[in-house]
C-alpha cells in the first residue's frame, strides 16, 4: 500500500510552482506554499487566482470548487511552516547551488519520513540530495508547464533512491491524475534530452539564415503536425530557460548538438527571454501575452513574376505521384501521369480514383467534381507526351541515378521555359538540375505524404534556381491550397533536418536502457503534446527510410550527433522495418 500523502509544501510560486500548487488543491491536498518574501508570496496568489478565474469562465471549474481550492492553500515566507508535511516540492529557479541550500535546509525542519521533491527539469537529483541526510528519500517530479493542463510527470530515482518512495510518488501523481513515466537521474530526462536537442538545431537554422522563423515554426506545424513550432515554442518556455538546460545537458553529454547556438546567449543578454518579457524570437503586444504582433503570415515572394501553369505533368505512379495527382486534377489542372507501361499507368489512375470515390462517402467532394477531376488525368508512357506541359513534377524512387535519368530525359522534350522540379525528401536537387541544360528552371517541390492531406510543401532553391521559378512554385502552392515554406538545397531541408536527428536520439536513449519504448513515447507524446512518439513514427515511416535519411545527414553535416544508432542499422538489417514488415521497435503482427 502507497502511504497517504495529504499535506505537500511548494517552494516558489513562480509560474510552475503555483501551477503545481493548483493541481495539488485541486486533488484536495493541503498545501503550504513558500515564496522568499510578501512580494513573492502576492505574485505567486495573483498566478493562481488569475489561473483558477479562467478555469471557472472556461467551465473546468466551479465557483464554489474555486473557493474551496483556494482555502486549501496557505502561504507563508518561512520553511518552518513545513515541519509537518508529508512531502515537499521545490520549484525553484534551476540554479543547484540555491536548490541545494533548500534542501539542507528542509532537512533540519522537516519528518524523518517526509519526501523530498525537486521539480528540476534539467539538474541532477543526486547532486541534489547529497546535500541532505535523507537521499534515499530525495527524487525528482518534473511536472510540465502549464501543470494544471499537461499530465505528463517525469519521477526521476537516483541510485539511492528508496523502492518504495518511488512508489508513493508514482502513486500520487497517478493520484492527482497525471501520468508518471519513471526514469534514471541524466540531464534533461526524456523529454527535454529529446525535445531540446530539435529547438537548440531550429535556432542554428534561423541564425544561419537557412530560413525565416515563420517558415521553421510552419513547416514543423504543417509537415509533423506540431501543436507549436519550435522557435514559438522557445519564446513559451523562455529562452534563458531554455539556454539553461541545454547547458546543463551539454556539460554531462559532451554532445556539440547540445551546446547552446550563440543566438540564445545573445538574445538573452539583450534582455529578449520570449513571452514573458514581451519579446523573444517573435514580439508579443505585452509581457506574457501569446499575442503576436510582427508575425509575417504572407509569402515574401513576389508571385507577379510567376509563369503561367495551366498544365501538369507527374512523372512516377508511387503513393506520392499519384496523391499529387489528385491535387492537381481537383484543383482544375489538366495533368499528365507519366509511367513506365500502360498497365502502371492505369493502375494509378484506379487508385486516384479510389481516393477521390472515398472522399465522395466522406461529403468532402461532390459525385460531379470527382468525375471532374477523374477526366482531367491523361495517363502517358512516352516522355514525349509531357512536351507541352507548364509544370512537371518528378516524383520517382529516392535513387539519385533514376532521378537524373527522368531529368536527362525531361530536358530533351518540355518545352522551353516550363518548370522542372523533383518532390526528393532527402536528395540534392541541384543533381537533379545538373542533368539538364536548364538548371535555372528546375526547383524542388516537396510534398508531404499524404498529399491530398498535408497542407506543406517545402519550395527548394538551389544556386541556379530562377526568382521567377520560386515565384511560380509559390502560385501553384496558393492554388492548391498547400503552404509553401522556403529553404536552401542541403541534405533534410527544414522539416527532416530537424525531425530525424531528433528520432534518432531517441533511439539511442532506449538503445542506452535509460527508458522504454513505451515510456519515451508517452513523455513525447503527453508532455510535448506530439501527435505520435518518436517510436510510433519511426515505424510509420519505414526504419530503412528513416535509416536511409539519417546517414544523408550525417554525410552531409558530418556530425558526430547524426550518426545513426546501431540499434536502427541493426533492425533494418535483421528486416524490422515498422508496421510495414509487421515488426519494428513494436511488433504489430499480434495487433
């Protein structure tokens, strides 16, 4: 049986604090909450009842739940008032010298039997709980922000830490209805070793210039399905916070992707720490207000010069060629499906129309517009058939070869001035325009699988790209109703560059024992509010693709941090690959 914990202190009422001292009254535990003086003590009573105000006009809580919430709470300046708690949270600033002051403290104040807490997100808990008498009673709770609305708890055990606290910390938090993934004391835990990693790799791409903070933030929103994208997301957290994990987490792996990027530092000493002061990477209309106000949400690019694209051609009839397919055909374009035989040509044809009939069932499309869009699609084996198409579209395997042949062959027949682009995740597009004579007019497109779904498209210029091509790339977008984002020609572009190195810490994380496939999942997906964990998606994508994506980065950056795991060159070897094969980090062969 977990003992009963029905009297917790908090210590510091900052945002965090008194998010955690809701969640607690709210559960209907007593909590004593600390702050350094009255001033501290006022802020951190103005967050909750600030907090517990929206949750009444929001309908999560009553009036008369509000008050009695609120009675639960007593507030005081002196850790004295802890002697009688059962256990202590302390959420203070992360600076392990101050933490640790707290906890020698609290050790002379409080129960030989009461539990140590530190809400930490990025400290060591063993450095910590030296500093007390007690480390066997010492271990982190790393709620995340806002507390009151994310359920995730990250329970952090030393190797000191007692079995059975660890229960009667797990049991509470299952208690205040979260839930609680436990884990080993290393910098950032799961969730901030695997999520700080991508935001510090984001902030490299915006200070390189590689591309604008709207695109980073849109491509991470539209291509994975982020709830925030990660410079928006840094501003939330703030970035001297930020700067700070990231530091501590560098300083115990060493790892050259963990250093902070300059800008952070930078940005910090010129006093631009995100939401809270007004203005980070994005400038807010006051001091802790989500409410952006220099947010460029149109294209910089000035379509006026964009070349007129009335027919299309797609060369491939893979699941990419004919999802773009169907955007064409249902946005009014006469489109060209390219194939190597009549029968792949018919047989993609059949699936367009599969998707198309299965959006009628749905009310997303009307019987007549199917037919519509079905009878704008010319099936075509000969490239010559392509010859007077506006715009067309590569979409074959992700072989570098087979993609410069269809270029080589493309470059014979299209009529001067049409478009060539190629839609490769992962491969340089400049290859692809070096098999032609007109590298000026070949861009990369690429789409997001579904593409009848995905509303991104990455716009790929390379050094010979034409303005007047990305111009009309940009057009074609708005008129299909994707969202183009723009970036340089290097291995990953935005969305894989910054999606796969952070799945292939992961990988290492569970390849290392810190945690299971199961937990590193739920962290993500519970604490970060991903809509898949990083397991879950490598085995959706394919473990040989991802496999295949992640040595082109590492050939292309050469660093150290991109290296793939062995444990994902193992698994493709051994013919796990994901759902597809039926088994990969999961086995869906029972499912």
């Amino acid at each position: 049986m977990a003992r009963e914990i029905s009297s917790v202190g908090v210590i510091g009422l900052g945002t965090m604090g008194a998010g955690i001292a809701e969640v607690l009254a709210r559960s209907g535990v007593s909590v004593v909450a600390v702050e350094i003086d009255d001033d501290g003590v006022h802020r951190g009573r103005g967050h909750l009842e600030h907090s517990t105000e929206r949750a009444v006009s929001g309908g999560k809580l009553d009036a008369d739940g509000r008050t009695a919430l609120l009675d639960r709470i007593r507030y005081t300046t002196s850790l004295t008032e802890l002697s009688d708690v059962d256990l202590v949270i302390e959420a203070i600033p992360e600076n392990l010298e101050a933490k640790s002051d707290v906890f020698a403290q609290l050790d002379k104040i409080t129960g030989p039997d009461t539990i140590f807490v530190s809400n930490t997100s990025s400290l060591s808990i063993t450095e910590i709980g030296v500093h007390t008498a007690r480390p066997g009673k010492v271990v982190g709770m790393h709620f995340f922000n806002p507390a009151p609305i994310l359920k995730l708890v990250e329970v952090v055990r030393t190797v000191v830490t007692e079995p059975d606290v660890v229960t009667d910390v797990v049991a509470f938090a299952e208690r205040l209805g979260k839930t609680p993934v436990v884990i080993g004391d290393r910098a950032g835990f799961i969730a901030n070793a695997l999520l700080f990693g991508y935001l510090n790799h984001a902030v490299r791409m915006y200070e390189q210039r590689y591309a604008t903070r709207e695109d980073l933030d849109a491509a991470m929103r539209f291509g994975c399905g982020y709830p925030m994208g990660p410079l928006a997301l840094l501003d939330l957290i703030g970035l001297d916070t930020a700067y700070e994990i990231l530091d501590t987490m560098y300083h115990q792996s060493r790892n050259r992707l963990h250093a902070p990027a300059p800008l952070l530092k930078q940005m910090i000493t010129a006093g631009l720490l995100g939401r809270k002061t007004g203005q980070g990477f994005y400038t807010y209309d006051e001091p802790d207000s989500p409410t952006v106000t220099d947010a460029i949400t149109a294209s910089t690019v000035d379509t006026a010069t964009a070349r007129e694209v009335r027919k299309v051609g797609v060369v491939g009839t893979g699941t990419m060629a004919t999802g773009i397919v169907e955007v064409f055909a249902k946005r009014g374009y006469a489109v060209i499906l390219r194939a190597r035989s009549a029968e792949k040509a018919a047989a993609s044809v059949a699936r367009v129309k599969k998707s198309l009939d299965k959006a009628v069932v749905k009310g997303k499309l009307s019987e007549e517009d199917a037919a519509a869009a079905l009878g704008r699609i010319s099936p075509a084996v000969e490239f010559e058939e392509l010859a007077d198409v506006d715009l067309v579209i590569e979409a074959v395997a992700e072989d570098l070869a087979v993609k410069q042949a269809v270029f080589a062959a493309l470059d014979d027949v299209v009529k001067p001035g049409a478009v060539l682009a190629t839609t490769t995740s992962s491969l340089p597009v400049i290859e692809c325009a070096a098999a032609t004579s007109r590298p000026s007019d070949v861009v990369g497109v690429h789409f997001f699988n579904p593409a009848p779904v995905m509303k991104l498209v990455e716009v790929v210029s390379t050094i010979a790209t034409a303005p007047d091509v990305i111009a009309t790339v940009d057009a074609v977008c708005a008129a299909v109703g994707k969202h183009p984002v723009h970036c340089g020609d290097r291995a990953g572009f935005i969305v894989n560059a910054l999606l796969f190195p952070y799945l292939n810490d992961a990988v290492k994380m569970l390849e290392a024992h810190y945690a299971e496939a199961d937990d590193i999942d739920t962290a993500m997906k519970v604490g970060c509010g991903l809509p898949m964990g990083p397991f879950e998606l490598l085995d959706v994508v394919g473990l040989d693709v991802s496999l295949a994506i992640q040595r082109t980065l590492y050939n292309e950056f050469r660093e150290e941090g991109f290296a793939p795991a062995p444990l994902l060159e193992h698994l493709v070897t051994a013919g796990r690959l994901g759902r597809k094969t039926g088994k990969g980090f999961k086995d869906y062969s029972t499912r």
